[in-house]
C-alpha cells in the first residue's frame, strides 16, 4: 500500500511537471521550422539586387532565391518579412529576382500579399 502511494505520487508529479512543461504545439510555418525572418538573413547577397532593380544579381543571391523558392509560400513571407523591411528591402523589386536569375521553375503568377510574382 504504501509503495503504491508512492508510485502514484511520482507519477502524479511527472504529469505535473509534464503539463507545466508543455506550451502548446507548434507547427511548421511557411519556411518549415524556420521562420521567414531567419530565412531573410541569408538572402543578405541579394540586399541591392532587391532595392534596385537595375543591380546586378549575384551568383551567391541566384542561388539562395532557387534553394528558398521551391517554396514559393516561404520565399513570399521572406521577401515580406520584417527583417526584409528593416533591410530597406522593396518587395515589388525583390519579387523579380527569380526572374532575373532566369530560374526557369520559378512560380510565376504566385499571388504574394498585394503583389504577384512575375
């Protein structure tokens, strides 16, 4: 008897802590289980292609674009996130980067906020 009021207290206290441990559930975003913002620093070579659009675009930003654009919903949150917006980064600009790095599976006509993927 008393062993098993010990085993009940110990499981009672590992629900406890179990329960107090647990937050919620947290599910995927649009860039998986990394966040838009995280995803924006390392599109950092493409920083002037993306506030001008009469800058040369650089290998390195090519093939960032391509690796984040085969998820088109991610590289959308990217190119609108607030790191990209304290970046000075103009979405309208940054959203023709696939197109002139000639990425050929680029999701054209992807709707992305106010703006549309060319």
């Amino acid at each position: 008897m008393e062993s098993t009021m010990k085993y009940m207290c110990l499981l009672a206290f590992v629900v406890i802590l179990g329960i107090h441990q647990f937050d919620g559930a947290y599910g995927a975003g649009e860039c998986g289980k990394s966040s838009p913002d995280r995803e924006a620093w390392k599109l950092a070579p493409c920083a002037a292609a993306a506030q001008d659009e009469n800058a040369a675009v650089s290998d390195k930003c090519c093939s960032q674009v391509k690796r984040i654009g085969q998820n088109p919903s991610c590289l959308c949150a990217v190119m609108l996130s607030n790191t990209a917006k304290s970046a000075g980064i103009k979405p309208e600009i940054a959203l023709t980067i696939p197109k002139r790095c000639n990425i050929v599976d680029r999701p054209v006509g992807f709707k992305c906020g106010a703006y549309t993927l060319p």
